[in-house]
C-alpha cells in the first residue's frame, strides 16, 4: 500500500506539471463553452492511515467535451521528507495542489475501502470560468505550495474559498440543528477508534481547541463541509437556488481492515500508574522508609513530555499555545531530580501540589487528555507523602 501511495503522489505531481505546462483546461475557453464544464466537490471517507482518519475534499473539473476530467487535491505531501512529523507538530509542514485524473483518484481511494461522493455545484456559465481560472493560477509553481494549518487551512477550506471566491452570488450555509462542537469534540468523532492517536492529540491541543466553533469553522472537517453544501444555497439577485445540483458516489464504501491499536488504552495505562502509586505509598507507611527512585521516575516521565507542551507554545498552531496540562506534566520536575533522588530538602512538591490544584481547577476549562487525571492524582498522592520533608 505504501508503494501504491508513492506512485499516486508521482501521477499528481506529474499531471500537475503537464497540466500548468500544456494548460490541459484551455485559457481560450469562453463562457460558450462552459455548458459543457461540470465542476464537483470530492468527499472522500476516512481509512486506516492516520493522515486520512479525517476523511479528504478535492475539487473535480470535467470538460466534457474536451474529455478533461481532473481532480484538484490540496493534500499532497511528502512524508519522506527530513523531520515531517516534527514539522507537522509545530505547524511548520507545507503542502502542495496537486491534480490528477479522476479514475487513478478514485482507484486509490477504492484499493482503502474508502467511499468517494460528488457534489455537482449549481454554477453559471461565468462562476465556472472563474473558478477554472483561479484553478489554472494555483496550479502555477509560485502558488502550488502553501503552509498548511489542520484547523484554519487545509485540504478542505482550500476548496470552499476557491469556489466562494468564484461566485457571482453569496453562499449561504443553514445552521446545523443540536451541533455546537468544540474542535476536540469533533476530532474525537473521527478518532475515538484510535485512543493513543486521540490522546497524543489531546496532549497537545489546550484551551483554545475546547471553545465553541463556528459553522465555517466546523468545515475543516470534510464530512461537515459535504453536510454544509447539501444544505446550502446561492443567493443570486435576490433569487435562492440551492448550491448542489447533483449528488453522485463515484466509489462505493467497501470493507475496510481496521488497524490493531495498543491493546493497553491509555486510561488503564495511567489507573495503572495510579495503583502502583498507591502500592509504593503503603509500603513506605509500613517499612518507614522513602523509595525516593519512583519519585524521581515520575518526574523525569513527566517533565519530559512537559518540554514538549513548552515549544508548542511557540508553535503555528493557534490551539495549542495555552494548555493547563503543563501543570501536571511540569518540565519543573527536571531541575529537581537530582535533590528528590539524593534525599535533599526541596520546595519541589510544594511547588508541584499548588500546580496539580491548579490542573483539577482548570479542568473546568480545559478537556484533558484521556487518563491524565488520574497520573495527575498519583502526582498529588506523591506531594502529600512528602508535605513533612525536613
């Protein structure tokens, strides 16, 4: 499959070239001729690679009458590349448009298991040359490349502002009926399958993704932008017309093999640290002694992760730069484990309780990670044992 991913990405790149080269959809096109021109969005279902559990939108430009069928696709990337996931963290990951033909489009995402649906836009004559146009110009070198952000610009709002960029007329979106989602709520629809990818994302996103969304917010998913479009409409002098004019499958949902996650979910991961908290509490009740090793372990697996959370203020993602869960996982830990080791007096697990407190109280703001309460209440367990340290 990996190696089917590789060759899909060459045919967009290549067609990519050939079509900005040989302008496969013609600059001497006039309005005459666009009766012939069906422009669609793609939505494509997620599958099992982490990149796709989201699902996908592309655009499909189809000239009937100079056979051209092409999809426009704004998630082409290359994972090959030095530090990608790194990149992609910190929001510093660039994506390309590519374009191919449909039928290798539709193959690929037929090999997944996955659907693929077509929303035929109710466009004129001069809204499809217009979008044709603008097509033509982000397929130039100078525009194909853009710096993408999961929530704010990518493969699914790139499709919406090219068409509403187009129209003679305004789109208007119904709004949706008992659906107000806080962006992590809605990647926990797509994701719930998959709880260490939940929770990593979790980790990482903080206050900011647990706001309440907008409708044109909400649309960076692609299943929300196909709900959005099956329900919208134009406005155009004064007259309403709906935005879709047809809805077609142009590849049927089949079995997918759903990938093994860690058998272990990560809030069974972190009770368990919780009971074996408990359990080396206890025996330093009964032999009166301190097993001053645990503590140091949990801090180092602690403050480690909290380096994380300390760049990622600094990253390009909006969501993640205010995120109270640096006060559970507290980088702080680090410059103390050398005292907490050697049995040395320190303020460390004052400084940590008054963090921890903080952490339950920011809980009310806040949806943590799943489990992190309870390694943040082994953490508080620790910080009691140690209240009387001379």
């Amino acid at each position: 499959m990996k190696q089917f991913e590789i060759i899909f990405r060459t045919i967009f790149v290549a067609f990519s070239i050939l079509l900005t080269s040989n302008n496969a959809i013609a600059q001497d096109q006039d309005l005459s001729e666009m009766d012939s021109v069906e422009i669609g969005l793609i939505t494509c279902d997620p599958h099992e690679e982490i990149y796709s559990l989201y699902g996908h939108t592309a655009l499909r430009y189809h000239d009937l009458r100079r056979d051209i069928d092409a999809v426009y696709n704004w998630g082409v990337f290359d994972y090959t590349k030095p530090h990608f996931a790194l990149r992609f963290v910190f929001g510093l990951t660039d994506y390309e448009l590519g374009v191919a033909p449909t039928l290798p489009f539709c193959q690929y995402y037929h090999e997944w298991g996955s659907g693929v649906t077509e929303h035929v836009l109710n466009l004129t004559a001069e809204e499809k040359l217009n979008i044709r146009n603008a097509l033509i110009l982000n397929c130039k070198p100078e525009n194909r490349v853009y710096r993408y952000n999961f929530f704010y610009d990518n493969c699914s709002t790139r499709p919406r502002d090219i068409i509403e960029r187009n129209m003679n007329g305004e789109v208007v979106y119904q709004p949706r009926q008992d659906y107000d989602p806080t962006f992590r709520k809605m990647l926990h629809e797509h994701n719930s399958h998959h709880p260490w990818t939940a929770f990593g994302i979790d980790l990482l996103l903080g206050i900011n993704a647990d706001r309440q969304t907008t409708i044109r917010e909400q649309e960076f998913l692609p299943y929300n932008l196909r709900h959005d479009f099956d329900n919208a409409y134009i406005v155009r002098d004064g007259q309403r017309v709906p935005l879709v004019k047809e809805r077609r499958q142009l590849v049927a949902p089949s079995i997918q093999i759903a990938e093994k996650d860690f058998p272990v979910s990560p809030r069974a991961m972190m009770i368990f640290v919780l009971i074996v908290t408990l359990l080396v509490t206890l025996y330093e009740f009964l032999k009166k002694t301190k097993v001053r090793w645990f503590d140091a372990l949990l801090m180092l697996l602690t403050g480690l992760p909290g380096l994380v959370l300390v760049l990622m203020i600094f990253s390009e993602h909006p969501t993640t730069s205010i995120n109270l869960q640096i006060l559970a996982l507290n980088p702080l830990a680090l410059c103390f484990i050398w005292q907490v080791w050697k049995g040395r007096h320190t303020k460390w697990f004052i400084i940590s309780a008054v963090c921890l407190v903080a952490f339950f109280i920011g809980g009310i703001w806040q949806d943590y990670a799943e489990g992190m309460n309870f390694l943040a209440l082994s953490l508080l367990c620790r910080c009691l044992v140690h209240y009387n340290d001379k």
